[in-house]
C-alpha cells in the first residue's frame, strides 16, 4: 500500500482558518484528557470535562471532514 501525499494536503491547510481551529480543538481535548487524567477531579467535573474534550474532538473531527472535502484553495499567481 502506496502513501499518497496528495491524501494529506486536503487537510494539511496552513493558510485557512479552519485548519488552525480543528488543530486548537483537538490540542485541547488533548489537554483536557491530560488534565483528567492527571488531577483525578471530582466526579461531577470529571463528567463535564470529559463531554467538554469529547465535543471539542467531536468539532475538530467535523472540520477536518470539511477540509478534507473541500480539499486544498486554489492558489493564486
């Protein structure tokens, strides 16, 4: 099985804002699970951190699929 770069540049887009905000999403659902995981909170705030990390995945995996369908902005000379 062939890696096709082309396959990684419908996502990998520097220039648009969407790029940045899936990045930022799922860096901070990464950060909230480190936190858990880390600080063994209280229930209550364990369950809504939690949903928090899992909305912000769930977001930043809906801009990822939109990047990915979108595929990269034509360049402009």
């Amino acid at each position: 099985m062939q890696f096709e770069w082309q396959s990684v540049s419908r996502i990998w887009q520097p220039r648009r804002g969407l790029f940045w905000a899936m990045v930022a999403l799922n860096l901070l659902s990464s950060g909230i699970v480190w936190f858990i995981h880390l600080a063994q909170p209280a229930d209550g705030l364990r369950l809504l951190l939690s949903l928090l990390a899992l909305t912000n995945a769930g977001l930043g995996w809906w801009l990822a699929v939109r990047l990915w369908r979108e595929g990269p902005e034509p360049e402009t000379p």
